[in-house]
C-alpha cells in the first residue's frame, strides 16, 4: 500500500504510481452521515470527475463521530491502522485529530479557521508538514464581522448569547474576537457551552436567565448533525440569529456570514487527487475562500417583527424569502 511506502521512507513521489490502481482515503468527519450527505456527494462527485471512483479505483473508509468530538482521536488512529493513502478531515477538530495521529501520511484537512494560529499547518503557502487543504478563513476576523453584521441588524440588542462547543479547538480565538468587536459595539456578551442536542435546553435556558437580545451560533461542526433541533429551540426562543454555516440558517436563523461550504467540499477532491498522484502536502498552499456570502432569511424575519435593514439586504448574496 501507498500508506506503507511512505511510513517506509520511500520518497513522495513513488506515491503517483497510485495512477491505474485502487487506493484507499480515510474520511474523517465529526457530524453524522445523514447530516452532511448532500456536501459529501459534492465530494464525491468532484473526486469522480477526477477519475477517482468508489468501488472503482477508489476505497473510502468512513469514520463517524457522530457528533461525539472525543472519538476523533481514537477514529483518526483506526485510519491510520488502516494504512490509508490520505486522510481527509472536515473541520478543525477532524484535523487536529489526524495530525496527532500522523505525521506521514497527507491530510486535506476542509474549513478550519485560521490554520495556522491552531498549528496545523507552518503558513498558507507553505504549509510545512503533512497538512494542507482549504481553511475558512486566513484569520479569525470573520468571527468579529459576524457581530457586527448582527448588531447591524438587530441594533437594539445590547445582550447578545454566543453559543459554542467546550470542544471546539477554535474556541479561544473566537472568543477573542468576539470580545474585541463587543468591546467596540459597546455590547454585553454571554457565553453558554453545548456539546450537542442534550445540552441545547438548558443553554437555552441560560440565555433566558441572561435576558439575551440577540444570538450568535459559533462554528462548530457538531451542531450540524443537530441543526434541525437547534432550530427548534431558536425559534421558540425567538432569538435574532446569526450562524456561521449557510445550511444552518434554513432552520429558523435569521443570518449567516460564511463561504460556501460545498464549494469548499468540492475544492478539497482536488487536493486528494494531487496527492495521490505524487504531490508534497508541506509545498501546497492552502486554499482560502475569494469571498463570504451574507444570508438573510426574510420570512424569520417576519415572524420576528424585524425589519432588515436596507443596506444590509443590499449587500445580501441569498434572499430566503
């Protein structure tokens, strides 16, 4: 297996004799399958368009979180038992945990934010190790824009709730920035913790106790296996909501400022086609997103008594009518 040759120290390049043979590609993913079907067949269909098929020539072993973070670590080690030829990872957690597990066999890791400040890779254009793929975001500022186009819409509120995961590995710098920009909207700040769908009540219910405004879902992957419930509770909260995730904000959000993450799932077959045909995950740059699609959900909006602002909806890529 390729897998083999490079633990053995056989140079990077033996791995383009891939070409005309089945390899093997680890997926590893925090959310649930059903969650994120509809971007994985964006993967998949982008990875067949480069020749590369299931059942094919191509083998994908699978790993699921199921929304739990702490089974990263021991799933990214069962891939690498595996001896897959590339792992791929969602998310920051997903790629932490295959970076702890290896430092040989290449990673794409898809969407974390500001990869370098989270040590995945040394810099963009030259990632250093055994990670590259695309990042959210070059830095951390988007998490600061996404307050400020919530205060933009919702400018009455001067309590605002930041839901995150204890898990994410993001979580400090998001809270960072989030501080910053509070700071100089001259806004009270709550955060409240929630792992997944059984911790959703009572963070909701701390929001209630802190009289929160507005709210504010920061981006981790483990809320979309739980996006329908999640929508749920913000709709009988009736919380103005941002989210960091498009797909999210069908569910009774209000807002979400955020690349395109199918696009980005689409992006990321490209690097698994290079590196298994020979290329230097240390020497390929990381991709970043060319721009941030701002979503208002109007109909939320009306059920919310709120009226958008018009230079808010004029810079709207997506209308939700």
């Amino acid at each position: 297996m390729l897998g083999l040759l490079a633990l053995a120290g056989v140079p990077r390049h033996a791995r383009s004799q891939a070409a005309g043979r089945t390899v093997r590609v680890g997926y590893l993913s925090l959310p649930t399958r059903d969650s994120v079907e509809p971007v994985l067949q964006v993967f998949l269909r982008a990875l067949r368009d480069l020749g590369w098929i299931e059942g094919r020539n191509l083998v994908i072993e699978y790993r699921w979180a199921n929304g739990n973070a702490a089974l990263l670590p021991d799933l990214a080690m069962d891939l690498v038992r595996e001896k897959v030829d590339v792992i791929v990872a969602p998310a920051a957690g997903a790629a932490l945990a295959a970076k702890n597990a290896t430092r040989t066999i290449p990673i794409v890791m898809i969407f974390p934010a500001d990869p370098v400040a989270l040590g995945l890779v040394q810099s963009l254009n030259q990632p250093g190790g055994n990670v590259t793929g695309t990042s959210y975001a070059h830095d951390s500022a988007i998490f600061r824009k996404q307050l400020q186009i919530l205060g933009e819409v919702v400018p009455r509120a001067s309590r605002v709730a930041i839901l995150a995961s204890p898990a994410d590995p993001l979580r400090a710098i998001q809270h960072r920035e989030f501080d910053a920009a509070a700071r100089a909207m001259h806004v009270r700040l709550h955060y409240v913790e929630a792992r997944g769908e059984e911790d959703f009540a009572p963070a909701f219910a701390a929001m209630a106790r802190e009289r929160a405004q507005a709210l504010l879902v920061a981006g981790s992957s483990a809320y979309f296996t739980y996006r329908e419930q999640l929508g749920g509770f913000v709709a009988r909260s009736r919380l103005p909501t941002m989210y960091t995730l498009r797909e999210m904000v069908e569910s009774a959000g209000l807002l979400s400022y955020a690349a395109n993450l199918s696009d980005f799932i689409g992006r990321s077959a490209g690097y698994v086609d290079k590196l298994l045909k020979g290329a230097d995950p240390a020497a390929l740059a990381v991709a970043q997103p060319e721009k941030f699609d701002l979503v208002v959900n109007l109909r939320t909006a009306k059920e919310l008594g709120l009226t958008i602002p018009a230079s808010v909806l004029q810079r709207a890529d997506e209308i939700i009518q």
